[in-house]
C-alpha cells in the first residue's frame, strides 16, 4: 500500500484529476498569480507614496515659499497623492486669487474656500480609488478560494468513491490516489487566499493611514489659506 500512494508524486495526481477538479485547480492557479502581481506591484507603489509624501512634507513645512513649491512639486514628485492634492487645491486658490496682491473680494472668501476645499476633497477620492485598485479583487480571492478549493475536493472525493460503486471489493490503496488528488484543490484554494488575506489587511490599512494624511494635510493647508486671506484682508 506505501508503494502504491508514494509511486504518485504531486504532479502525477494534478494530471490524473478529473476535468472539473483540473478546471478548479487552473483557476486557483490564474487567481494565485494575479494576487501575487499585485501584490508587488502595491507593495511598490506604497513604498513609493510613502517616500514621497515624507519628502514633500519636510519640503512643504520647511517654511519655504508655497508658491515655488507649486510650480515644481509635480515635476519632483509627478505620481505622490499627496502632491496632487496640494497642486489641485493651490490651483483653485491661484485662479481665484485674481491678478497681483489683491486677493479675492470679502464677499467672495466663503465661496472661495469652500472651491478649494471641494477641490481638494475631489482630488483625495481619486487619487484614494487609485490606490485602491486590486484590493477589491484580493479580498474576493482571500474569501472565495477556500471554497473554490473545497469545491474541487468534495467534487474529486465523490467521483473516486462513485468510481467504487461496481467493485466487489475496496481497499484504502483504491481510494487513497483519488482523494489525494482531490485533496490538492482544497489546498492549492489555501495557498491562493492565505496572501491574498494578509496582503488585503496590510494594503486596506495602509491605504486608511494614506487617506488620513491626505485629508490631514487638506485641512492644514486650507488653514494657511485662510489665514493668509485674512492678514491681506486686514491690510489698508
């Protein structure tokens, strides 16, 4: 009996699987290799924000002019969310602010700052879906694989032993490959959703504590708005 169940390797009961089991076992496979591509590809692109938006920060409060600032943070930093918030929201400001150093009339500061807040706000939810492109598709494959995978062996299980109904006699040996095969779709659903479920709650957190900066910043920035419209308002 040892003989027989180690003279098939893993590979010889994937090829022996019946079609369904063999169908379940490729899609487990094509969701495994598309959640690991973004995987990387999101580890990357955090790693990535998050340098940016620590270099555009110091830069930003550093206390130098904000208006230089403008003119080349989106060529220093042409992929940060950050950055993209900060240009969109000076934009509106700029194409409000109106010609030389008199700023927008009194009656039109409450409409003023509530553009560049819209603005902005637009601006975060864009650049927010944008890092969050994939991870809808790596909590499905974390939720559903282990069934996918259950599916295949309940399936793989129920031919090998309809595959007995004729026989006069059944031994462990005659149903041993069978469930073994089968076995292989329940854990090849497990090795498709165990990163897919740690990669998910690691981006789903990081793309929050993005989220949180982006909106943090927002605020700062419309608060230095503000109060630079009022000192220019309290001039003569």
């Amino acid at each position: 009996m040892n003989q027989a169940l180690t003279s098939h390797s893993t590979w010889d009961l994937v090829v022996q699987a019946g079609p369904v089991v063999k169908l379940v076992m490729l899609a487990l496979l094509a969701a495994s290799v598309v959640s690991w591509a973004i995987i990387i590809e999101k580890w990357r692109r955090f790693r990535r924000v998050s340098k940016d938006a620590a270099e555009f920060e110091e830069r930003f409060w550093s206390g130098g002019s904000v208006a230089k600032l403008y003119q080349t943070a989106a060529q220093e930093w042409p992929e940060s969310p950050i950055v993209t918030v900060f240009v969109t929201g000076f934009r509106e400001w700029k194409r409000w602010e109106g010609n030389g150093n008199s700023g927008p009339r009194v009656s039109e500061v409450g409409d003023l700052f509530m553009n560049v807040r819209r603005a902005m706000n637009v601006a975060l939810n864009r650049e927010v879906d944008n890092l969050g492109r994939g991870l809808t598709f790596l909590a499905t494959v974390g939720s559903t694989s282990p069934f996918i995978g259950l599916f295949g062996t309940v399936w793989g299980i129920m031919n090998s032993f309809l595959g007995l109904a004729g026989a006069k006699s059944t031994t462990l040996t005659m149903v041993a490959p069978g469930i073994a095969e089968a076995l292989i779709a329940t854990a090849m659903g497990l090795v498709a959703a165990i990163p897919a479920v740690i990669a998910y709650n690691k981006y789903a957190a990081d793309l929050r504590r993005q989220h949180q900066k982006m909106d943090n910043f927002g605020s700062e920035f419309l608060n230095i708005l503000e109060r630079q419209s009022s000192r220019r308002g309290s001039q003569p």
